[in-house]
C-alpha cells in the first residue's frame, strides 16, 4: 500500500484541460464550443482531447487515489466537466464498484486469477450510470433544460436516476419491448417516458430528431462524446484497484503476473469498451500506466455487427437484424462501432460471440456466487469460457470480467436460466416426496 500520501485540495480541477474534440474517423479537431455530438463532416465520433501536459503538471496518481470520494467524481482531474454538486444524492454514488474474486470459478476454468467488477451496484444497478452522471453533469454546465436519450432501458433508467438526483428534467425514448423493470424505473424516477412502437435503432434516431426540434440536450450513446468519458471511469478503477491488488499480493507472497490484464466486456452499441480503452489511454498518455490492458469484447450472436467487423478486418460495420434475449445489447447499427473494433485491435484483444444458450449458463453460474447479473450482464462472463476454451486466455492470465448489470432488471430471463422451485402440498409428506 502507498504509505499515507499528502492530498492536495483541488478546488479548480476542471482547469483548462478540455481542449475540444478529435474526430475518431478524420482526426479533424474541434474547439469545446464548435460542436456538441459527432463530426459535422463524416458523422464520427468524436473523441474528447484533454491536454495531458496541464494535468500532470498539477496532479500525481496520488492526488485521485488518496481522495475520499467512493464514487466516480474521484477522478474529477480526468473529467471534461465540472464538478456537478448533487452531494448526498446518488449521483455521488455512481461507480467506485466492488470486485470480487471468483476462487471457485476461477477453478472450474484452472485459470490462477479471475476477478469480477460488479456494475450491478450502482444506483440504478447497470453500468450506464457512470455515463449518465457525466452527460447529467454537462448539461448543467452549458444550462440545458432538458436531457433526451434513447435507451434499451438501462441508460434512460440511469438517465432518469441520475437526473432525479440533481433535479434535471429528462425525456426518455425506449422500446415498448423494454423489460418491465427498467420500464418502471424510468417512471419510479420521474422522468418523461415515450415508448416506441420500434426497435431501439428506430428510438435512436427518433431521439435525435426530437433532439433538434425541441432544443433538447441528447445522451444518445456514442453521439454524446461525454458518455464515453463517463463510461472510462471503469478503466481508471480498475487501474487503481489494480495496482493494490498487485501491491497487496507481492506483500502477501502470492505469484503477480507480468502479464497484463485481460478485461472481458459485453457489447452492444460499443460504447462500454471504446470508453474503457479511453480510459486506459489516458492514463498511458500521462505515464501513470505502464502496460495497456488487453480489452475482448463479447457480443450474442444474434447481435454481432460490431465482432462481425472486428474478424472482417475492418471498422467498417454493417447492420444486422439484432435478435438476442440480452436486450442491453440488442443493437442493429451500433453508434459506436469503429471505436469500438479499435479497442480490441489496439490492445492486443478480441471480439467473441457467444449464443443465448451461453448467456443463460452464464446467469447460472455467477448466481450461486451471490452475483446476480441480467443476460447483458453475464455475456462477458459467458465470453470468457468460451474464451479459455479456444484458449485465448491461458492459465497464466490474469483476468477480470464486467457484470455489466443487475438480474433484477429482467427477472423473466432469469428464470429461464434455472430450473423451477417444486409446489408442494403444505405436509411432511410433500418435502419428502421432493427432496
Ligand atoms: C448498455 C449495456 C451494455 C453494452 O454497452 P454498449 O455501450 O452499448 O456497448 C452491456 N451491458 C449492459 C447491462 C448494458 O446496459
Ligand atoms: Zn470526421
């Protein structure tokens, strides 16, 4: 462990280390105020410049993780937004998730180190938040009224969540077919909910129309730049984390790989695992991090446009008639799909499709761990079986999965992912006959 280290007060950590925005297909650079979502030449993402040389010259690694701040806003110094107050409302309880070690898994799959961060315990239990709280925190920076996203539910439910907690208006566009759960979440928070006679690319595009007529500020994932910087946050805890565990198991005597980490992401529009590669080149970019994780994203395959590509050899992705039951990521055109094909490519990593069938086994085998996880959730997990299978993960590797959202959200594929409870007569009788 660092022994106790001097924690500066930052008061002005925003400073000026916004410096626009780079186009992720033409490298054309913007101004922060120039444009506000994608490339007004190609349509690309736009990926947000910091200016690393103004953050290390105020900061060290220690002045983030000597804070005590146990959400995401402890990485405040990385963020191209202000601080957005809300103290003692759940948006300072987005992100900063646990891991947990899976010894008994990690023995089923004779791999030595296998860990898994559970996204499930944000505040509204998916991994969206962290997205959500940093879009929320820009529109009120620039004084938007209202915030509009099109969401599969997860990110409205974490839009709408983490807006109730500042008293942010929100609009939200999902699906009809959205799981109930996530359906009464947008509406338990408050916000307006439109639901869409169409799948969720129809939602998406509907959004951004409404966007445009209505002033709206829109979170759309992948056209909003500032949810990849939101959904980066990952990345940075798991640097951290990281770097203790290794600390804490060379102090411990145990074996520490040389290896780097291999992270397993599930997939849908691609901008999980653009945001997390982000994160991570961040911190190589200002020399806090040596070695780049290998990032492998996992898609169902009834939803792969983007592993699709990745195996093509291309970023060039083409729509699919998305069918999955992991409706998080249920995607025809994923909005975040170049980026998205690079994280694996420029990282050593790799794109794994897995059936339903798989998600549903996966369901079942976090669960007796005490890890909940909705058919999205399991998918990164369901990857890495496969993955040690065509052995693209050896024994060696030390490897942590996302469960990227909880089982709650959609209790009607957790059923189908175990057997039912027997009924039985209220006697003696019955239990015996059963047992
Ligand atoms: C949104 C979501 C994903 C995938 O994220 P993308 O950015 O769309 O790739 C995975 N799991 C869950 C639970 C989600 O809600
Ligand atoms: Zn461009």
């Amino acid at each position: 462990m660092h022994l106790a280290v001097f924690c500066r007060v930052m008061k002005e950590m925003r400073m000026d280390k916004f410096k626009g925005y780079r186009c992720s297909l033409c490298n054309t650079e913007y101004l922060p105020g120039q444009v506000t979502y994608t490339c007004p030449q190609d349509g690309g993402n736009l990926d947000v410049v910091l200016d690393y040389d103004a953050i290390r010259q105020k900061f060290q690694p220690e002045d983030l993780t000597c804070r005590a701040e146990d959400s995401l806003w402890r990485y405040l110094p990385l963020l191209p937004v202000p601080d957005p107050g809300g103290e003692g409302t759940p948006i300072r309880a987005a992100g900063w998730t646990p891991v947990f070690t899976l010894t008994r898994l990690a023995e089923k799959l004779g791999l030595e180190h296998l860990w898994l961060k559970d996204e499930s315990r944000n505040p509204t239990a998916s991994f969206k938040d962290r997205a959500s709280a940093v879009v929320v925190a820009r529109a009120r920076e620039i004084g938007a009224e209202v915030v509009v996203t099109a969401s599969t539910g997860n990110a409205g439910a974490a839009l709408a969540g983490m807006s109730a907690a500042i008293g942010q208006k929100a609009v939200i566009f999902a699906p009809k077919s959205a799981p109930p759960a996530k359906v009464a979440q947008l509406l338990v928070f408050g916000a307006k909910v439109i639901l869409v006679d169409g799948t969720y690319d129809e939602a998406f595009d509907l959004t951004i129309k409404a966007a445009q007529e209505f002033g709206w500020y829109c979170r759309n994932t992948g056209y909003n730049p500032f949810t990849a910087e939101g959904k980066k946050t990952a990345a940075l805890e798991i640097w951290e984390w990281y770097n203790q565990k290794k600390e804490w198991m060379t102090e411990h005597g145990e074996s520490v790989s040389d290896v780097p980490l291999t992270v397993f992401v599930s997939v849908g529009d691609g901008n999980i695992i653009s945001g997390m590669h982000k994160g991570f080149k961040d911190l190589l970019a200002l020399g806090w991090m040596e070695k780049m994780p290998r990032i492998i994203g996992v898609q169902a395959e009834g939803s792969a446009a983007i592993a699709n590509a990745f195996h093509a050899g291309t970023e060039k992705i083409i729509p699919v008639s998305a069918k999955t039951i992991a409706d998080s990521i249920s995607v025809d055109l994923p909005r975040d799909g170049g980026r998205a094909v690079r994280a694996a490519r420029g990282t050593g990593g790799t794109y794994i499709q897995v059936s339903d069938e798989e998600i549903l086994q996966a369901i079942a085998a976090l669960g007796p761990l005490g890890i909940f996880a909705e058919p999205a959730g399991a998918t990164a997990y369901a990857g890495l079986v496969r993955a040690v299978g065509q052995e693209i993960v050896k024994a060696g590797d030390p490897v942590l999965v996302l469960n990227t959202g909880s089982g709650l959200k959609d209790v009607r594929a957790a059923m189908q992912a175990v057997a039912a409870a027997p009924v039985i007569e209220p006697t003696l009788e019955a239990i015996k006959r059963i047992l």
